[in-house]
C-alpha cells in the first residue's frame, strides 16, 4: 500500500467532497488532491471502498454519485491514485458488463461533458483538428438555445431541445470515429463540418426576436432551411469558404427525411459520407433516447402547432412509432444512408473496448418495449402514463395544460 504524503488543509464534508471529486475537469486538473490524505488501496480495499460509496447513494447522502456510469467510476478510480492506463483497464473491465448501456457512457444533461467525449474521439482521429473553434460555436449555440443570442429568443420546443442537438453531435462525433476506424480517412477540416452540420440540423426551431406567436414547432416544416440560412449567416463571420458552408449545407439537407440522397449535390465522396452519417446520427440519438418514449408526448405537441397530419392525439403518435420505426428509420438508415450507421459497433470496440452496437440495442429496447405499452392500453392515456414514467413525464404534462 502507497501512501501519499498530501498535507491536509481542511477536510470538506463527504458531500463536497464527492461533488468537487466528480467535476468534469477532475481528470484533468487533480486540484482537491490537497485537501485530504489519502493512500492508492489495494483490489479489496477499493471494492469495498466502492461497496461504501454505493451504500452512501442508497441513504442518498450522495444521489448524485452513480458508479454504474463509466465517467464517475473512472473518476473516482482516478482519484484513488490508479494511473491513467489502470483506469483504461478498469474501465474495459467494467464495459463488460451485461448492464451497460448506451447512457451509462456520457451525461447527456451536461454540455460540457458531452463536449468533453467529442474532444476526445476527434482526437483519437486527428492531432491537428481545432478544438478551439469547435468550442466557440458550441458555446454560442448554447448561448442561442438558452436566448442569449442577439436577434433570438430562447428555445422553446420541448422535443427539438438543447439535449436532442448535442446528442445528434455526439452520436456524430461517434459514427466518424467508427468509420475511422474501419478504414476511412477524413481531415480535421472535413470532422469540423461534419460536426458544425450536426450542431446547426435544427437550429430552425429557434424564433427570432420578431416572432411572438406561438413557438418554434410551427416551423417544423421547412426547418432545415431555416437552419441553413443561420448556419451561413453565422459561419460567413469566421474563416470559412464558401464551398464550406455549401459542404455544411448539403449535410444539414440529409436530415430531411423526405429528401433522397441522391438529389443532394455533394461536391466529394467526403461530403457525402458525413452527410449519410449527421442524417443517422439524427435518427440514431433520437430513438436511442432513454426517455424517447415520454418525449414522444412532446414530439406530438410540435406536430399539432406545426398542423402535421396523420396524429390526431399522443396515443396515435405512440401507436404509429413502431411502424415509423420499421418503414421509415430503418430504411432510411439502411439503404439511404448505405447501413453507415453499423460503423457504431467499431466506434464502442475502440473506444471503450464494448463489442456491441449501443445504439441499436437501445432502439431495439424502446420499440419492445413500446409494443408491450401499446398492447396493454389500448386508448387509455392513464395506463400509458403508467408505464411511461421517465422524466417526470406526467408532472411536465400537467404542467404544459
């Protein structure tokens, strides 16, 4: 057992001091190291360590703290003085795990995390990619979504939300890296794009500052051009060309699902290979969602002020989404797309050494599990609450009367 010779300064109370433990930048900057004394266990120390923890979080003296979720385990390993290739280990042992799944990996609730694992799968791809633009228009387009954009108001839409974009940037950021992986070569210029198109696919939904009627949903139409029409008045203000916003255009287009790819006039192979993967990507995060179920609910909402036929209440929304599923995604995914989207399971093998595809599990999952709903209550909109509990679903629609 090594002991680390850390002079204690003030000891925090374990709820500061597992909350400061788990801060994004904890793996990069080791800056509560001096507040306490501690020593790197041995194997049986830290399981029961960990055995602690857990209990902690069932009293809910730390809700927060979830070891299941790779990012804290790796953190609180981290912290514990195991080296970064110990951690690596630590981390492949515990992706093995029957029980992962697709929301262990990121939180899709922090921005900064979710930034975070873009940086590094770029990375993993090309030392020379510019972290630092890629920062700036993430941090703007938050800035958008939560209205402190001059000319914008904030984002409204409860579907189409902040969570939705950056989990289509990630699921991007993902599905390069796992053609990377199987051969494809492509510059940190053409990962740029490919992420600003994902970024920007549905900044339509935003209103302007003039538009007080109503909310982005009944843009649901033609919202793609609209985010063309902002993503080149934006980026006309940095060092790009004008093929690049055309490039970032033909790759927002492929999010339109009535749209073939074959009319869209990429200028290379490139281009359209990372507009084939922003159009999965689009579909991927969606309907990979833990909660895409109860944002369903949500989803009719933007149909109805936008006047999309075909749903006449949420109960027909749900019961039409496996065949949405069957008819429309997979097709779409398999034959317009070209299956790009089966590149995820080299991405997970990669990266977290998971030798499955964590995304189409996920899909899978919900639409199981939206068949057995759908058999169950028939037009009870009370029973389908029941089992559609995520997210405070039956509070926010309470609350949305």
């Amino acid at each position: 057992m090594v002991v680390r010779n850390y002079r204690v300064r003030s000891l925090p109370s374990i709820e500061t001091f597992a909350k400061r433990l788990l801060l994004p930048n904890f793996g990069v900057r080791r800056n509560i190291l001096h507040e306490v004394h501690f020593f790197k266990p041995s194997g049986a120390i830290f399981s029961a360590i960990l055995e602690i923890l857990n209990v902690f979080r069932w009293l809910k003296f730390l809700p927060f703290l979830n070891l299941n979720k790779v990012e804290h385990f790796s953190k609180v390993s981290y912290f514990f003085g195991f080296s970064a290739m110990e951690c690596a280990r630590i981390k492949r042992k515990i992706m093995k795990k029957e029980g992962v799944k697709l929301y262990d990996l990121v939180d899709l609730t922090n921005t900064q995390s979710v930034l975070n694992e873009i940086k590094c799968i770029v990375t993993l791809m090309a030392d020379d990619f510019d972290h630092s633009m890629l920062e700036q228009i993430y941090a703007d387009i938050k800035m958008l979504f939560k209205g402190n954009f001059p000319g914008y108001r904030a984002s409204n839409t409860k579907y189409h939300d902040l969570e939705h974009t950056i989990s289509v940037v990630l699921a991007t950021g993902r599905l390069i890296h796992g053609a990377f992986v199987e051969g494809f070569s492509f510059s940190a210029k053409t990962i740029l794009l490919g992420l600003i198109g994902a970024i920007f696919h549905d900044i339509g939904f935003i209103q302007t500052d003039s538009e007080v009627n109503g909310t982005g949903a009944k843009h649901t139409i033609g919202h793609e051009e609209r985010s063309i029409h902002f993503m080149k008045q934006y980026l006309s203000q940095k060092p790009f060309s004008e093929q690049d916003l055309e490039d970032c255009a033909h790759i927002i287009m492929c999010t339109i699902l009535n749209l073939q790819i074959k009319d869209i006039p990429f200028r290379s192979n490139d281009i359209a290979m990372l507009g084939k993967i922003v159009g999965s990507a689009d579909l991927l995060a969606q309907m990979a969602d833990r909660e895409y179920l109860e944002k369903l609910f949500m989803l009719f909402k933007e149909f109805e002020e936008a006047g999309i036929p075909g749903y006449g209440s949420e109960l027909e929304l749900l019961q039409k989404t496996e065949d949405f599923y069957k008819y429309v995604a997979l097709p779409r995914l398999s034959q317009g797309f070209e299956n790009i989207f089966a590149s995820m399971r080299s991405h997970f093998k990669n990266r977290w050494d998971i030798d499955r595809d964590l995304y189409q599990e996920s899909m899978v999952v919900n639409i199981n599990y939206l068949k057995t709903v759908v058999d169950s209550c028939d037009e009870s909109c009370s029973c389908y609450l029941k089992y559609l509990r995520r997210g405070g679903l039956a509070e926010k629609l309470n609350h949305n009367k």
